[in-house]
C-alpha cells in the first residue's frame, strides 16, 4: 500500500516529470547533433574541395547535399568484419567508449539561456573528464585489434591526448579565474559583465593554447598522427569496418563539436552578444530563441576553422608534436595563468 | 528504503564485484577496464557526499591519467606469455584465511564508532557555496603549510624522476 501512495503522491509525479522532460531534451540534443554530424562532413568535403579548387560532392542530390545520407546507409549495410585474433569484447566496447565519453560531454553544455540538458556546478571539470575517457577507446581500439597499424596508432594517440590534455586543463583556468566559477552557464554570464562580451581579448594566450590542443585533442590535421594515412593505413580504426567504424566517425567529429562548442562558451561568449552591438541595435534581444542563432553562428565558424586549418597546413612530425606540446603551450598556459592571477588580485 | 538507499546499495555492490574481477582476471587489460568501471563508481559515491570537485578529479587524475599509464606498460608486457601463466601461487589458501582474518579484525571497532562533532561545512552550508569554493577556501587558509608541504614533496618526486632517468653522460675514453 505504501508503494501505491507513494506513487499517487505529488512528488512522484513531480519526479515523474522531470525525468521526462529531461528525456525528451537528451532526445532533442543528441538528434540535433547528430544532424550536424552528418553535414559536418558534407561541409567538410565541399569547404575543402572549394579551397583545392575541385566541386566536392556532386552526385547524390542538388550539391550533394543528400550525400551524407548515402553514407550512412553504406556503412550500415557494409560486412561487419572482426580480426581473427582480436580481444573481441575490448573490440566491441571501444567504438562505444567514444562515442558515449563525447554524447555525454554534450549534457553539460548552455546552448541558450537556460537550455542545457544538466546543470552542473562542475560542468568544465567533466568536460575535461569525459574526453580523457575518449582515449581510452583510441588506446583500447589499437591494442584489440591485434595488428601493428593500429597498435601503434594507438600508442600514439595516448601519448599525444595525455601531454595536450594537460595543456587544454591549464589553458581553460585563466578562465575559471576571471569567471570565478566552473559552471559553464555562469562563465557566459560572467563574460556578458566584460566591455567586449567575450574572454578571447583578455585571455588571448589562453585561446591560443586552446585552439591549437583542441585540435590535437580531436586528433585533427596538423596533429593526425594517430591516423596518418600515408604511414598507418588508418591507424587504430584500421581493422574497423561497417557500422563500427562509423562510430569512430561519428564520436570523431561529435568531439570536434563538443570542443567548438568549448571555444564558443568559454573564449567566445556563449550565446551572448558583445554588450556594444546590443546598444546599436537593441531589438535583437526581442527575436526569440535569437540566443540559439547566435550560438550556432559562433559554433560554425569554429568548425569551419578546423576545416580551414585541415586545408592549409601539412603535418607535424611526431616529434615536434610533442616538443610543441611540452614546450611551447604547457609554459605559455602557466605564464597566462600566472598574469590572469596577478591582475585579479590587484583589480 | 529510501532511494539514497537503493543507489548506495548499488554502487558499493558494483563496487565490491568489480574490484574483484580486477584481481582475479587472466588478462591485464581486463582488468584494467574493470578498474576503470569502478573508479566511475567510486566518483559517484564522492557525488552522495555531495564532493563534486573531488568526484570530477577522481576522473580525471586516476581514470584519465594514471590508469592510461597502467595501459601503456601493460602493452609493453609480453602479454601471451602472461596469459599462460599459472595465475596462483600453491600457498593461495593459506593467503587468503590471513586476508579473511584481517578483514574480520576490521569489521570488529566498526561497531564502536561514533559519530564526530559537526565542523563548520555542513552539507548546507556547502551547497551553499559550491563545493569547489569551499574546498578551495579550506585548502588556502586552515591547511595552507601542509597543502604546500604536499605539493613540495610531489615536486622532489618529479624532480627525481627526470634527474633518474636522464641518461648519463659517457665518460671519455670509453
């Protein structure tokens, strides 16, 4: 009997409530997502086709525009192939780790004020968190595939995502110190309070190391050394075919996503616009869910500078990967934190 | 039962039963992958006790940085050879009725404990501030000299690593 009045109650309604409506949010943002996903890669192809002086796709649909769906099917329908001495289980659980650890960092992100599917006093500090689980499914995908292409992409990778890790933590804590806060929600209203609305003036430096370990982070050119093609075949995702290799895509470029939309909130000021463009034109602020356009706008920029920068700049070697990583951005993160410090106190 | 309950009920089991499979798995990077599952369980335990700053840096320090080097040299083991290894020693009873009795000795004072005194942090006070704020407040006034104490003895650590594995110069004439 006690069940059944804890049922009729009003608080389990309430909760009952609640769960659905953050259901039907995670429905929203990963659906959404994964739209962007799929023309993420047909921008990507036609950007960098335009920037070689070639169309891009152009068969399937106006512009190619239904190219990514063809896709799609493709690897869905394509044999599910498995080495013969893979670690099985460790095979099919990486893809997954990489796609969840980058699905999941989406739950902590302010799209518009007052949108976001978890709001979490500690959502930068999960960030962080899920995309070092991310490397495990690249390290993991390496070993249990039991072929040396992939191993030593594997290893590469761990190398490279552990050493950049390190500079993205102390890159991002210029901003928690001038925001005062970890809570992703409360570092865009924190920015809206500075003349120019956005952290990227004063954390110049800091951006700086963002971007470039951002980058090495989604194991994008010029850092692609875990996957570089002429040397690895794929690298770890060589012994992945069908529709486990398209997870690896996918969790690709969702993580690229997750650190655009990093850039957007912490450097770039969220879905806010700078206060001197609000007083020139004040009625942008009435044109609703206008927080969302502005977000977007801001988020397709960052990509298209992941595609601009695979487009113009060769590889590292893995080497100067490493030095660039360890010399240049760990010391230039301390510096800045050290000089985002000194002004604080004496502001 | 409350719902608190029923969630502590099940992280300590996942807890316990995966702990478990970490030692008795033949292959290292099982084990490693179950480890890595209950360090996810135990972050969420410091989330019961609402420490969301340490729950967040059990991720990232132990799962995200020490337990990929755990993985590193295991794949620089001769693993095959590990697999097919006796994975007991004969003694192993003789091992596990002194672990037993240790742990019986354990559970003993576990029924003389007592509640302490309530400090200054209560759970409503750091909801009210933030856990990140409150740890950070504590940490640089009340334990300031150990606080950098501790961070001056990782740094000899550090130190001490780079200075042992630099490689040594050759003597002339070698």
């Amino acid at each position: 009997m006690k069940i059944f009045e804890f049922i009729m109650s009003e608080g389990f309604f309430d909760m009952f409530l609640d769960i659905v409506i953050i259901i039907i949010k995670i429905a929203v943002v990963v659906g959404v997502a994964m739209l962007h996903v799929m023309y993420a890669t047909w921008a990507e192809r036609k950007s960098i086709g335009r920037m070689q002086v070639r169309m891009g796709p152009m068969e399937v649909g106006f512009h190619g525009l239904l190219q990514p769906i063809a896709d799609g099917v493709k690897l869905f329908f394509k044999e599910d192939i498995i080495p013969a001495n893979a670690d099985k289980p460790v095979f099919y659980v990486s893809p997954v780790i990489i796609m969840m650890s980058t699905l999941v960092s989406l739950s902590v992100i302010p799209f518009f004020d007052g949108f976001v599917v978890a709001n979490i006093n500690i959502g930068l500090l999960f960030i962080l968190a899920m995309s070092s689980i991310g490397a495990y499914g690249i390290v993991l995908a390496g070993w249990s595939s039991n072929s040396k292409y992939p191993f030593l992409g594997g290893l590469r990778a761990s190398a490279q995502v552990i050493s950049y890790e390190v500079a993205m933590g102390l890159s991002l804590v210029g901003v928690m110190i001038m925001a005062g806060s970890l809570n992703l929600q409360d570092i865009v209203k924190a920015q809206a309070a500075y003349p120019t609305g956005m952290y990227v003036v004063p954390q110049i430096i800091a951006f700086f190391v963002f971007v470039v370990s951002a980058l090495a982070e989604t194991n994008r050119t010029p850092f692609d050394m875990p996957e570089a093609e002429n040397e690895l075949v794929a690298g770890y995702f060589t012994e992945y075919s069908g529709i486990r290799f398209a997870l690896f895509f996918l969790g690709e470029y969702v993580g690229m996503i997750v650190m655009a939309c990093m850039a957007v909130v912490c450097f770039l000021g969220g879905w806010t616009l700078p206060p001197f463009i609000v007083k020139i034109v004040p009625f942008v602020e009435s044109v609703p869910f206008i927080g969302l356009f502005i977000f977007l706008a801001k988020l397709y920029v960052c990509i298209f500078f992941y595609y601009w920068i695979r487009a113009t700049v060769p590889r590292y070697r893995y080497d100067q990967v490493m030095a660039l990583g360890w010399k240049l951005l760990i010391p230039l993160a301390l510096l800045n934190i050290l000089i985002t410090g000194v002004i604080k106190i004496l502001a | 039962m409350t719902l608190n309950q029923v969630f502590f009920g099940y992280f300590a089991f996942v807890i316990v039963l995966t702990s478990l499979l970490v030692v008795t798995r033949k292959n290292p990077v099982h084990s490693v992958l179950w480890m890595l599952i209950m360090f996810f369980h135990v972050a969420a335990l410091y989330l019961f006790l609402n420490a969301e700053f340490i729950a967040a840096i059990q991720i990232i320090v132990y799962a995200g940085a020490i337990l990929v080097l755990y993985v590193f040299v295991i794949f620089l083991l001769n693993l095959k050879q590990e697999i097919g290894d006796e994975q007991r020693v004969g003694e192993w009873p003789v091992g596990l009725a002194i672990a037993l009795s240790i742990g019986l000795l354990m559970l003993i004072p576990m029924a003389g404990i007592k509640v302490g005194m309530m400090g200054k942090w209560g759970v409503k006070a750091i909801e009210d501030e933030t856990h990140t704020v409150a740890l950070g407040k504590v940490l640089y006034t009340d334990y300031l000299l150990p606080f950098e104490l501790a961070s001056l003895i990782l740094l000899v650590a550090i130190v001490g690593a780079v200075v042992l594995s630099k490689k040594k110069k050759k003597v002339e004439g070698q």
